[in-house]
C-alpha cells in the first residue's frame, strides 16, 4: 500500500507519523527494547507525544527479529506462523556509549541513540546490508478508520530483491507492489496461489514478514530506494535472516518455519491424470495405462481428478457408481501394472453432497457472525467450506479421507485453499484476514497428516496448489492453471523460480498447459521441460495430454525424458535430500548457486536442476534458444559438447534436446535400471565423472539404497593424471566413467586415467 504523494506530500486521507529518535533503551543480555518518538524532543512538552516500541530479539542465530508496536492493547486471536527458536533466544546485547547492538552469529543490529533514528543491520564483514533509516519505521492512520504499521529498509545500489512468493510477474521484484493474499487467479497476473511474506536480497540476506494475513509490500515502488511492507494493525514484526550466500539464507529461514519432508522416490516419476473436464471411465483410464505402457513410457502416478465423484457432490470421497462401479478393484488392477494412485479432493462441501447436512450438524462448517453456514456457488452449488481451525473438524475430514487409503490410493491432490471468504467466525476465534491466507496451511497439513500417519512419514506427499510460509514442510507444489502456450510455459517457470527462491524445495507444473489444448510444438519442448523439473505431471482441462494426442515425435520425446529422468534419480534423490536437510530447492535459480556472476542475477529462463545440471527450456517452435554458462567448462549431458564459460550461447535444439550441461567437476550418479524412478540405484551405477580442472580435487557422492539397505557413499579424488574413486557402505559392483576419457568397472576401488 502507498501512503505517500512523491517526496514531499503524503496521499488525500492518510496521516502518517514516522519514528524520529530513539529515546530510551532497555537491554537484557540477549535482548533489547528501544522507544523512539515520533518528532524531536527538544523540550519536555515534545514528550507528550505518542511512542513507538521497538522489541529487538534473535529467535536464532544469524536471525534478528524487529516487533514494532504502536498500542499494544489489541487483541491477536490468531493464527500465528508456528516458528523454532532456540529456548532463551539467541542473540547477545553489547553496549558501549550511545551505541546498543544485538549479535548474533554473523548479523548484527546496530542502533546509536546520539544519531538519527536508524536500525542499521551489519554482516559479518561489518558491511552494512540494510537499514530502516529516516522515514524507516512509522504508523499509518486513514479516513476509513484504518490503523497501519510500516517500515521501510534500504535497497544498495544495483541491489535486487527475489521471491516473494511463487509471483508470475518479473523474476526481480524491483518496481513491483506485491500483496501477500490468496487468489485463484491463474498464472498470467500480478495475483498468486503461493503468497509468502519473504523476500530474498542480491546482498545476501533475507527478510521474513512475521504476520499470516494481508502484507502489502512496495519493493522500490513507492520510494525507489527502499522496500516498504507494511500490514493494517497495531505490530508489525520482521526478521532480518543473515548469508552471506543465498544458500545460507535460506537454510537459516526454513530452520526457522520449517524444512520441507523428502517424498518418495516413486513421486518423481512421470504422474498422468485424467485432465479435468474430460469424459472418462476405467476403460478410458486403462487405454491411458497400457498405451504408455506399449509405448516404452514408464508411468509412476495415475490421477483422477474431479469427476471420479458424482457432480454437484464435490466433495463427498465417493466414487461416482456409475462411471466407476468397481473402486477397489480398479485400483487393484492399477496396482498390479506398479502404479500408485492420486485422487483430487478441495475443502468444500456441496449441498447436495450427503456429507454436508452431516459436517453441519456436527458444526464443521464455517458460518457467518450470526450463525447461518457461509455458501457460495462459484464452485460448486450451495458448497460451504471445513472449518480447519476445529480439532474435530480436522479428525472428521481426516476420516472421509481414510477409506479412500483403504481402497488403495496412495496421495492426494489438495486443489484449491484460496477462495477462502473474510466475513466468516471461526471455530478458534481466528481474525478472519489472518485466517485467509493461512486456511491453507491447515488444509495441506490436515491432509499431509493422515497420508504420514498411514502410509509412514517417508511415503506421505500431497499435488498442492497453495500455500503460505511454512507450507514447504508439506510438498508438492504445482504451478496452477496456465495456458497451453510457450508465453504460459515461461511465465510458469518464472513463478516456480521465485517459489524456490522463498523457501519451497519442489515444485511442479501442468505440461503442456492446463488450459486449452497445446499445438504439438509447445507440448514437446514442455515435455522436456517438465521432465527435468523436480516432479512430473501430464494434466490438462478440457482434452487429454496422453503424448500420442500430440503425434509419434511427442511420444518419443516423453519416452526420451522420462527414461533420462529416471536413470539421473540418484543424483535427483540427493538434491531431494539436501533440500530435506537444508532448505536449498531442487530447481535452483541461477543466482543461487552463483550469486557472485552478475549475469546470473535476471536470469528466469534456465535454471539448475540439483548443484550440477544446468536446463535451460526451450520457448520457440523452431527450437532457438539463448542460454547462459558461467565461469568453467561445461559439457552437454546428451550430446558430450564441452563449451567454456562464462558465455553467451545462442543454440538451436530439436525437439529430442535442449541445453543441459553439466557443471565442471560433477560427479553424476545414474542408475542401471531406467525402467522406474524407485529402483534399486545401488544395481551397478555409473559414475558420470566431468573432469576437474584442478590438481587437487574431491567430490563426495551418496547414493541411497533401496529400503531397508544402507546408502553407499563414493569418494572421487584426483591424484596426478588418475581419477580414484573408492566406495564405502557396498560391495557390489559399479563404473566409472570419464567424459571424453576411459572408463573402468570394479568394486570398492576403481581408478580411471584422465583424458
């Protein structure tokens, strides 16, 4: 929100007071809390003036908190962010003269009493990254009785701000008003599914806005040095989360709201559905199966979306009787061919549904201040929305969720969690605006719950469309409704690329488009694109996305990327579990694994798919495409072309190809068996080794086994011209090989000469 009329004026209708000084200071040894008044004080009756209170903690290290308070009187039903600090906090008071600074670990709050108000936060350099200076921290009051609280911290020059969200707007957040709330919208406005209060900065640090509702940021949009967020309360609270690296920030951010779980190995294979509005029964669904099947193409996941139940019933969990008489056995025969199963499910609850006389007698419905049930036909007729926010309501979903489980389906797709109405009472008392963007999170987790507790925390995975912090901890995420064109399959990887950047490890999209039907060229390059994406799914609305719809070239690139996918699952899986550990996403924008190349630094077109493997997607029919290589040598996966960088290249690809180089010094574990995503990876693997340029070099690679069996770690060091590479944790037998040199088979030791 803007509150001011350029430099010098503010808006008609706005009053806007701004902290000035800093008055007093109240320290604690891991804690501080400054008061600044809102004018100068130059005499005792300049005090009798309103204060802000500014409460300075660290809930981890290298993270420092900022709750900055007008009246602290009003009431917070909730929700909260559900965060993790370390008991007692993390931070140390320093004092010395004027100045009162909070450390921890390598970020530090500096505020000097003698000086300007300024809350000047440093890195471990002692350079400055950011600051709320004049005009930096301030209320807001309006006509309409609004009471707003907002600060603003510096952008540096050439400074450039990232995620936000999964925003299909410009990758680079600069110049952009950005509005944290929910929306069904598709992917072709300035509206999102995945609205997340936490931006990322080219400096190195991170900022996370700690309010689940409506936050209204203005990134060098209204003042075009500063990024401004502000929220319509009385507190605002904000952490500053340290680098130096992106990486490290967010390893620091998903500490603090949550780690993303690993789904099973089984969920990155190649998932089909039904698409939407499509006519289909089990006959339908098993030409679907055994085509791919006749065609070489290994299918994971079969979905049914919406229509497996009865229309005008969304949702009931009951198989429609009359296109799917025989559910269990359906899926039995599903089963036997190695698929797992998805079905589609939303939070709302039909009118003629059977279940919603019962989910309101039982009150787990939401209802309005004066008690009728919240109703609405945009979806479904007379559909009203589960009240998740109610322990009950949540056991009562849960258990329509469960015999659905016992029939054999293995996950679900959590559509929806936006349209979620502000004129409502919830069960807990939750502010209604706080409650719309955080409904979501309650819906996945509800459901991500269920599939842990029974299917077992390794298996659990969820299809999910929104989310809000925090929701990383329950994948997958897909990208939403886009158009079956190559401007959606771009604007769709910039909001994937930006997803990634606030904090969520995987992510996923429709190939081909959802809307519409693609013509053959964008469903073949979207093939490609999709299958080097952390998890893969055919689905449309109105027509099938079975690649034979598309022509025998399209089946033979989705039989092409999907086998390459599965023989790279290994190496995919480790990228899988390091996003587990550390926050760091499989699909990685480019300025995150090279922050310190400028040319990295507006790049949304390519991306890194793990540490190693550069994609860069193919927009254009003809198959020209421009691709950036940093620094170092870089050899192309498919066709061994080696290319030195940092360079500019200018490509033109079939639509068998795309750019995918591997990075200098990659050590690329492949499985033998190419048939699954879930194999035996320990079978005989290759070691794909791309030469080293230095002397001394060592690259550490672990390699999960199946269930029950423990992972083999292989240890490649360079000694003169020979390549060694020793494994411990098995004893059966795997290659080495070189690119454009020799290659060699053993077991616990082999040794390769370098080209």
């Amino acid at each position: 929100m803007k509150f001011t009329d350029g430099l010098w004026l503010v808006r008609d209708g706005v009053r806007i007071r701004y902290a000035t000084e800093i008055r007093d200071i109240h320290a604690d040894p891991k804690r501080f809390t400054a008061y600044a008044s809102l004018r100068r004080v130059t005499h005792r009756g300049d005090t009798l003036d309103a204060l802000l209170t500014l409460d300075c903690f660290s809930p981890a290290e290298g993270v420092i908190g900022v709750r900055v308070t007008h009246h602290a009187g009003k009431r917070h039903p909730g929700p909260e962010f559900a965060l993790t600090a370390e008991p007692g906090g993390a931070g140390e008071v320093r004092r010395e003269g004027t100045v009162t600074e909070l450390v921890s670990g390598p970020l530090t709050l500096r505020v000097d009493r003698a000086a300007p108000y300024t809350l000047a936060f440093h890195g471990a350099d002692g350079r400055e990254l950011t600051r709320a200076g004049r005009k930096g921290t301030a209320f807001a009051t309006t006509d309409d009785g609004a009471h707003h609280v907002l600060t603003q911290l510096a952008l540096g020059v050439g400074e450039q701000i990232y995620g936000l969200g999964e925003r299909f707007t410009p990758f680079v957040k600069n110049g952009q008003v950005v509005d944290i709330w929910q929306a069904d919208a598709g992917t072709s406005s300035e509206q999102a599914y995945k609205n997340i209060p936490f931006y990322l900065s080219s400096r190195g640090y991170g900022v996370f806005v700690n309010h689940p509702g409506k936050v209204s940021f203005e990134v060098g949009s209204e003042s075009v040095g500063q990024v401004q967020f502000s929220v319509e309360d009385q507190t605002l609270e904000y952490y500053v989360v340290a680098g130096p690296t992106p990486k490290d920030v967010l390893a620091r951010y998903t500490a603090l709201t949550g780690r993303p779980a690993l789904p099973p190995a089984w969920s990155f294979g190649l998932w089909l559905t039904t698409s939407f509005t499509t006519d289909y029964d089990e006959a339908t669904v098993m030409s679907f199966v055994d085509g791919m099947a006749e065609r070489g193409i290994p299918l994971s996941v079969f979905h049914f979306d919406c229509f497996w139940m009865r229309a005008h019933q969304w949702c009931d969990f009951a198989w429609d009787p009359e296109v799917f008489p025989d559910p269990r056995g359906m899926l039995a025969r599903l089963k036997a061919k190695g698929l797992r199963v998805s079905v589609w499910i939303n939070p709302y609850i039909a009118q003629k549904s059977p279940l919603f006389d019962e989910a309101a007698a039982l009150g787990h419905l939401v209802r309005r201040p004066g008690g009728d049930l919240w109703q609405g036909d945009l979806w479904q007729a007379g559909m009203s929305l589960v009240d998740f926010t109610s322990p009950d309501a949540r056991a009562w979903f849960r258990s329509k969720l469960k015999p659905l489980l016992d029939q054999g389906v293995d996950c679900f797709k959590t559509d929806f969690g936006e349209r979620v109405p502000t004129d409502v009472v919830w069960h807990d008392g939750s502010d209604p605006e706080r409650m719309h963007n955080y409904y979501t999170h309650l819906y996945n987790r509800t459901v991500f719950e269920l599939l842990a507790s029974e299917r077992g925390q390794g298996e659990a995975v969820l299809f999910a469309r929104s989310a809000t912090a925090g929701g990383q901890q329950y994948p997958v995420h897909w990208g939403g409704d886009c158009w079956s064109s190559f401007e959606a399959m771009a604007e769709s990887l910039r909001g994937g690329l930006s997803l990634s950047l606030s904090g969520f490890g995987f992510w996923s999209h429709d190939i081909g488009g959802f809307e519409g039907t693609p013509d053959p060229a964008v469903f073949k390059r979207w093939l490609a694109f999709g299958l080097l994406s952390s998890h893969s799914r055919l689905h449309g609305s109105s027509s099938y996305r079975v690649p034979w719809e598309f022509g025998e070239e399209a089946v033979s690139v989705a039989r092409r990327f999907t086998l390459l996918k599965h023989r790279l699952m290994p190496y995919l899986y480790g990228a899988a579990v390091e996003a587990h550990r550390t926050g760091v996403p499989v699909m990685r924008p480019m300025v995150l694994e090279f922050p310190h190349d400028a040319a990295c630094r507006t790049l949304d077109r390519q991306y890194l798919l793990g540490g190693d493997l550069l994609v860069a997607p193919v927009f254009s029919e003809d198959g020209e495409v421009e691709v950036y290589l940093p620094a170092g040598t870089w050899t192309h996966l498919l066709s061994g072309e080696q290319v030195t960088g940092p360079a500019w290249r200018t490509e033109r690809h079939g639509y068998d190809s795309l750019p995918l180089y591997v990075r200098e010094g990659a050590v690329l574990p492949l499985a033998a068996d190419d048939r699954r995503p879930d194999g035996d990876w320990l079978e005989h693997p290759t070691l794909l080794v791309h030469p080293p340029a230095g002397a001394a070099h060592a690259r550490q690679v672990t390699v999960p086994g199946p269930t029950g069996v423990p992972a083999a770690v292989f240890r490649v060091r360079r000694e003169g011209g020979l390549l060694r590479v020793t494994a411990d944790g098995t004893e059966r037998p795997f290659t080495v090989r070189v690119v454009g040199g020799a290659s060699a088979e053993g077991t616990g030791e082999v040794t390769v000469p370098l080209p």
